[in-house]
C-alpha cells in the first residue's frame, strides 16, 4: 500500500511538473513594443472560432455554458429588460400619473424591484456562476493542453492548504482592485478613462486567472507575468470592457456574466505577448507596469494583521 501510495504521488507530481511545463512553453514568447502587444491582446479577445470549437467538443463545458445562459441572460437580464420595457410602461399607463409623481412612483417600484428581485437573483447567481465558470474552466484547460482532470484534482491536493490560502488571497486582492476601479471615476477629468483602462486588466486578469490556478503558479509568478505584459492584457481586456462599462451597474454584471465563459475559453487558447521597453517609442514605456501595486500592498498587509490576530487569538 505505501509503495502504490507513493507511485500514485509521483505520477500526480509528475503529471503537475508537465502540465505547468508544458503552460509555459506556449506562454513564452519574444518581446514586442506595447502597441503590437496590444493589438496582439484586442486579436485574441476577439477570436470567435476557438470558443465555438471548444463547447461543440465539449459537452460538459456547453451544458455549463448553457446554464450560465439560463440564468444570467434570461433570468438575470430578462428579467431587467422585461421590467423596464414592459412593467414599467404598463404602471405608468395605469396609474395616469403627473410627471413630477411618475419620477417618484419610478423611484419606488424600481427600488423595490431591485430589492425583491434583481438583488437576490444577482447574489444568488454568483454562487451558481463560480461553480459554473470553474467547469468551464477545468473543461478548456484539459482541451488546450491535453490533460486528465482527475489527475490534476489528486495534484491538487496534495497541497490543498495552499491553494485554499493562495485563492483567499487572490479573491481579497482582486476586490481591492475592483474598489479601485470604482474610486478612479471619482477623479475629475482623467477618471472614467483611467477607470477604463484598469477595468480592461481587471476583466485581464479575472479571465486568466482560471488558466494559471489550473496550472498552480503561485501569486508571485501569476502577478509577475500579468504586469510584464501589461500591454497585451490592456488590448485583451478591451472587448469585454466596451461591453459592459457604459452600462447600468446590474445590466453590466448579466453582461459580464453572460460573456464571462467564453472569455475564460479564449484565456486558456491565448498566447500572451510581453511588452519592451527597447521596442518602444524613445523607450519611454517600461517592461513591466505594477498595475497591482496599491492592491498587492493592502492585501499583504491586510492578511498579515489577520494571520497576526488568529495568531494571538490561538495563544491565548
């Protein structure tokens, strides 16, 4: 039994080493100035076909799809449109309000529509979606690179409390870039641009995110890689973006969620191209941008003051 035992870690190991190996030898390649990067990113973003192959060969990964469908582009965004076309035009009609009243009766059904409805179905709906996309995920990571999912779950756990501690910090720092983003359109003049771009690495990042976990890089390599091709992950993001920034906040999230599998899809074909300075105007721009600078710091400190407290918590 402890020879089988140890046989069958080797070969999980073994299966690991390949699998992040074999990652990144597609994800390596030559430097190119930004704007090449970016248009490289935009080109990627839009490809149209590997999505459409992946989910016809996939039928777990299109059953997934498809219910992501069901419940954020029927249930979630229907349900938006139907009440805005329909049953707000319809009350309107019937009460034969002023138009000082009309504003406020809008305020009041709206208000509580958003209450009863929209806001249950959108929280409920990122517990559904969480499990949906890591299928989605787990599905196009195994089509990519030709890897057997049950031998990357037993990988898994091998370090189970690392990837737990390693996602925790994931999540924490991405909220922090996402409340970022929100403070940024605050800024007069530059905001709603500046929010713009960070939004474009922000959907970047959640995108590849998947991608990189399944391969079990650690933080430090998946941040290391995202800032050095900053240019690329800007053009990549900008798709995704134009869909969904202009937009009401929960319109934009079934948006998001909506097209949120086939961005994951389309992370895991793509082949990310890093940006140099030599390749660049005057060589003003550098190799490396720290888009997670602010975010990175107030999580390690965040985490730091709660791995400090349970410390205490645990010694006394």
């Amino acid at each position: 039994m402890a020879t089988s035992s140890t046989s069958s870690s080797s070969s999980s190991s073994a299966t690991a080493a390949s699998r992040g190996r074999s990652l990144e030898a597609r994800l390596t390649k030559d430097a190119r100035g930004p704007v090449v990067c970016m248009y490289h990113g935009l080109q990627d973003a839009c490809n149209i076909v590997f999505p459409i192959q992946f989910f016809y060969s996939r039928p777990d990964a299109w059953q997934a799809a498809k219910s992501c469908i069901v419940l954020n582009g029927v249930i979630f965004l229907g349900g938006i449109l139907t009440f805005n076309l329909f049953v707000r035009p319809l009350l309107h009609s019937i009460l034969q309000l002023e138009e000082e009243q009309t504003w406020a009766a809008d305020f009041f059904f709206s208000g509580l529509y958003n209450l009863l409805w929209v806001m249950p179905v959108y929280f409920f709906g990122k517990l559904l979606n969480s499990q949906y996309y890591q299928d989605i995920a787990d599905a196009v990571f195994d089509f990519v690179l030709g890897n057997n999912r049950k031998s990357r779950q037993n990988s898994l756990m091998a370090t189970l409390t690392e990837q737990i501690a390693d996602m925790l910090w994931s999540i924490v720092m991405q909220q922090i870039l996402l409340i970022q983003v929100g403070l940024m359109q605050a800024v007069p003049m530059v905001g709603t641009p500046l929010s713009f771009v960070y939004t474009c690495w922000l959907y970047s990042l959640y995108s590849f995110e998947y991608t990189w976990l399944n391969a079990r890089w650690s933080v430090r390599k998946r941040l290391d890689y995202y800032e050095s091709h900053w240019a690329y992950f800007l053009g990549f993001g900008v798709p995704f973006t134009v869909a969904t920034f202009f937009l009401s906040f929960f319109v934009g999230a079934a948006i998001f969620s909506l097209l949120f599998p086939v961005f994951i899809a389309v992370a895991a074909a793509a082949s990310p191209i890093p940006s140099s300075r030599k390749n660049s105007f005057l060589g003003l721009v550098p190799d490396r941008l720290p888009i997670c600078y602010v975010a990175r710091n107030l999580t390690n400190s965040l985490m730091a003051n709660i791995e400090e407290k349970a410390r205490t918590a645990v010694s006394s």
